[in-house]
C-alpha cells in the first residue's frame, strides 16, 4: 500500500462509526511494522484523545503480533541462541529499545573476564573469575526488595539496574560463560532457578552455582535437600541442564506471576498467549 493510502486511512481513526474503525483498524494491522512510523507521526500531530489511545492500541497490536511471530521462529529454527529468546520477550515491554545496547554489555562483561581467563584454571577457579567479574566489579545482585517486580524478566533491565531475579541472573551469567567456552548452563530447578558447571564428557553437572547468591557454589547434596523440603524427588528435569525454549518459558511464567503481583490482568493474559505458543 502507498504512503498517500496508509495516511487516507490513518486519517479516518477519529471517525465516531466504530465499523468504519473497526475496518481501519484491522486493514493497518495488517499492514505489520511499517506503517508504524506513519502511526507514531500521526500520534505526536493529534490533539484527539480518542484517535490518540486508538493509535496506541493499534500500534501494541501489530508489534504484539510481530512478538508472537519471533516467538514461534526462534522456537522452531534458532532456539539454540537464549539472549535473542530474551530479547524477544524484552520487545514485550521495550519495542524500541537499541538492542545493541545489550550486545555490548553482554559483550564488555566476556572481555573483562577473558582477560583474566586462563587454559589451565579449574572449573572452580573459572567460576570464581566469573563471580569476580559479574558480581564484585560490574556490581549484579539478586532484587531482593521487589524480588516479583516484572523489570526482573527483562533484561536489558537487569544489566541496568544490575538486579534481577534467579532467573535473570542465571542467563546473563551462563551467556557470559557460554561465550567464554566455560560450559555453565540453566537448571530448571522448582522455586529456584540456578546453573551448574557440565562434566563436557559425561554431560552431567559437576557442581551447581547458585547465582541469586552471588555465584555460591552447591554440591549435588545441596540440591537433593532442597527438593527434599518440597517434597519433590531429584527427577532429570530438575538436575539436569534444561533447554532454551524451557528457559524462556519460565521467564514467561515469571512475567505473569510478577503482572499478577501487580494486579496487571491484561498484561498478564497477553503474556500467557505468548506461553501457550511455546507449548503448543
């Protein structure tokens, strides 16, 4: 569609009939993100409140329809990379976010613990770099003080308030290490998400690292117990490394937890449509 006949039908959106918004509505949707621009410019010379809440609205469908539609994708053909999962989710909240901000950070975080890294340190010594780095020096911490705030599931949100959430910090720090060959990885543990250090050859976790906790190291012990006081038995999914679509699931699921806390029910419901595709 040409410019002229996007802003012929942007300009009908402060037209009392509702089925003559009904069918502008539904015909820029589908027009997808690049009648965006057009909408926002539309948005900031408008002084109708009706045709300003109704762009707004428009303008979260198509990118909630584009959200939807990354989803599914990264599921099916690049679920092997979590920070583009994440920052999926983070468009969620933050369409317009510079994305390459997170890249750097993400990217500063690698250099500064490789250039400590050494090739004969032992698994432990790597993780005592990485909790050096992540926790003393950038400054990351758990948010204690507003641990089901929803700003914990996003994160470039996290890397700029430096708290997040078990979760959160446990797939900035596993990406971190993953960049630095140190085979770190998420552990969907129940009621605490944490990551473990993998034994390469047998697959299995040499020790897990309790990252809301600034790195403390727990032994296979630690986490029999742990599931032992919730009654639940040590069962593979929750010792064992987990997958990046059962990351980003749980992220959702602590989206909604965290809207629900807030009392946020359409947030919450939106959230729970961007669940059920990852379960499908």
């Amino acid at each position: 569609m040409q410019e002229n006949e996007l802003r012929a039908l942007i300009s009908l959106l402060d037209d009392p009939d509702n089925e003559i918004f009904d069918h502008v509505e539904q015909h820029l949707i589908t027009c997808g993100p690049e009648v965006i621009p057009l909408l926002e410019e539309t948005w900031e010379s408008s002084f109708d409140p009706l045709s300003q809440t109704r762009i707004e609205n428009i303008i979260h469908r198509i990118q909630f329809d584009q959200i939807k539609n990354d989803l599914q994708i990264w599921a099916l053909q690049n679920s092997s990379d979590l920070l583009e999962g994440l920052l999926i989710i983070n468009r969620y909240q933050y369409p317009n976010l510079d994305e390459d901000i997170v890249h750097m950070q993400l990217a500063e975080l690698r250099r500064n613990a490789w250039f400590h890294l050494m090739y004969e340190m032992s698994p432990l010594e790597k993780v005592k770099l990485l909790n050096n780095v992540l926790f003393r020096e950038f400054g990351l911490s758990g948010n204690t003080a507003n641990y089901h705030d929803p700003q914990n599931s996003f994160i470039h949100k996290v890397l700029e308030t430096k708290k997040g959430n078990p979760l959160s910090l446990a797939c900035i720090y596993s990406i971190i290490a993953q960049k630095l060959d140190i085979p770190i990885y998420g552990i969907n543990l129940p009621k605490h998400f944490v990551a473990a250090y993998i034994e390469e050859e047998l697959q299995t976790p040499l020790f897990y690292i309790n990252v809301f906790n600034r790195g403390q190291v727990m032994k296979h012990d630690d986490i029999y117990s742990f599931l032992k006081q919730l009654n639940l038995s040590p069962k593979e999914e929750y010792i064992l490394p987990c997958t990046n679509v059962a990351i980003i699931k749980r992220v959702i699921r602590n989206l909604m937890t965290a809207y629900d806390h807030i009392g946020n029910l359409e947030k919450k419901e939106e959230v729970a449509i961007l669940l059920a595709l990852l379960e499908e």
